[in-house]
C-alpha cells in the first residue's frame, strides 16, 4: 500500500494519475470502470476488455444499457464503494463477460475499418 494525499491508502496493483494513454491500459486490462463515453467503450470492447459502467449522462446511460444487454459488462447503479468492488468482482470472476467483450471484438475487427467504412459511404452517396 501507498498513501496519495486526498486519496488515502492505495494498493500497489492500482494507477493513479493524472492522464494515461488509454489504448496502452487497455491492452493490459482486465477490466474497466468507465464513464461509457461512446470511444471508451469501443477501444475497451475493442481489446476485449468487459466494463464496469458508471455513466454520468443520458447518452452515457444508452450507451452502459446496451453493453449490459449484450453481455460485456454491469451497469453499476449506486454510488458506493461496495457497489463498484461487487460488479468488478462480478466481472473478473465470470468468464461471460470477457466471452461477450472478445465476441464484439471480433465483430469489429471483420468489418474492415475506416476504409471499408468509407468504401461503404461512397456506394451510397
């Protein structure tokens, strides 16, 4: 354990910083408490990482739902610490999360990207 001022104790498996290169973490992750900002969600799914979702807005809240329902993550409901340290338990614990997270991975690595996506604009315009 470490102190941090403002903080208290934290454990040693924990990061605390200001700013972090996102896409670097999650290639490493297990998984991640998240605001459900529409990119956040995509790099983690991306990296087949499940979420702990804590949304703040109505568009965050759309967003945690459908991650919910399709399996790859909780969508925590209450603002407490027993709360949070349950679902990522619940999470690293039950291997459906991380199944459903690598199933839309896949599902975006075969659609072929940008250029498949501007391939696909262009037919239609």
């Amino acid at each position: 354990m470490r102190h941090i001022e403002g903080l208290g104790d934290i454990p040693e498996n924990i990061v605390v910083a200001a700013s972090v290169d996102q896409m670097a973490v999650l290639k490493k992750a297990d998984v991640f408490l998240s605001h459900c900002g529409m990119n956040s969600v995509n790099e983690s799914l991306y990296f087949e990482v499940p979420l702990v979702m804590f949304p703040q807005t109505n568009e965050q809240t759309g967003v945690a739902r459908r991650v919910e329902q399709v399996g790859a993550g909780v969508f925590l409901k209450e603002n407490r610490n027993d709360a949070i340290r349950s679902a990522l338990e619940r999470v690293l614990d039950q291997a459906c999360y991380k199944e459903a997270a690598k199933k839309i991975s896949d599902g975006f690595k075969k659609c072929g990207g940008a250029k498949a996506a501007a391939e696909a604009i262009l037919k239609v315009v």
